[in-house]
C-alpha cells in the first residue's frame, strides 16, 4: 500500500513529465512552422533573384546579395572576393546576350538556423545571344542565405556547370 506522500510524489511527476513532453512537442512544432516560412521566404528570395538574371538586370539581381565584405561569389572555379569583383563579372556575363531563361529543378532549403539557409539544386539555364546563336546547359547551385534587417539575402554563392568530356 503507497502512502498519501509517496502516491502525490508520483502523480506530481508525472504532471511534470507530461508537462515537459507537452512543450517539447509544442517547441517542435514552433520550429516545424517556423522552418516552414523561413524555407519559403528564401524560396521567394532566390526567385526574384532568378527573374531578375532572367530580365539581364545584374543591378536588381544583386539588390539580393548581402553588401558586404563577408560575401563570396564562386562560378566555375573562379572566386569573386569582393560583390563589385562579382557584379562586374555578371554585368560583362550579360553582355551580348539577349534572353537568359534560367530554371531551378526542385530546388531544396536545408534550416540551418532562424537566420541561415542554404538553398542546393542543380538547373537548366538557356541563352540567346544578340546574334541569334543560343545555348542551353545544366548548372548546379549551393547559396547560402542570412536575413538581415528582416530581408533574406544571399551570403555565399557558388555556381557551377558541369565540365565537358
């Protein structure tokens, strides 16, 4: 036969117990949801950055990477240290093409934390130059973006077409 204390002792634990199990269920379904939106956002992020290479906007495509020395933008082996070296990379990219049209397959945001995500995909991204020559070929991406000031923008870039054999 349990005593009055001993009986009390264990409903209050497993009070505390449920208690513990309840917030830690709520806590992962805070995160879940908030993984949800902040995978969302980088989404919406990532394709405004691509509509706007679409539209052979280098200006507008860089209003979403981060200005500063921190950030790195990497493209078939070459490393662009600093976001003018990488702007003016892209600017001289889009000179004599006239229709960019680059497509993300299934692109994947991996929640690093509240205010780091990375974005991995590989892609399809066809050109036309202004002499009526077009091109299309297969890319693969990793970005990370931060947010900052409440906007995600895009930290470190690293793009690369597969080598030809």
């Amino acid at each position: 036969m349990q005593t009055k204390s001993k009986l009390t002792r264990r409903v209050v634990s497993a009070i505390v117990l449920l208690t513990v199990a309840l917030g830690l269920a709520q806590a992962g379904a805070d995160r879940t949801a908030s993984d949800d939106a902040i995978v969302k956002a980088v989404l919406e992020t990532n394709a405004k950055m691509t509509q706007a290479a679409n539209n052979l906007d280098a200006d507008s495509f860089f209003t979403y990477i981060l200005d500063s020395d921190q950030c790195v933008i990497i493209q078939n082996g070459k490393v662009f240290k600093t976001r003018p070296e990488a702007l003016e990379a892209v600017k001289r990219g889009f000179m004599g093409v006239s229709k960019i049209d680059r497509r993300y397959d299934n692109p994947q945001v991996t929640v690093i934390s509240p205010n780091v995500a990375l974005l991995a995909s590989e892609g399809t991204v066809t050109a036309t130059m202004t002499d009526g020559r077009s091109m299309e070929t297969r890319f693969a991406v990793s970005l990370i973006f931060v947010q900052r000031d409440g906007q995600w923008k895009l930290l470190h870039g690293h793009y690369s077409m597969p080598a030809r054999m």
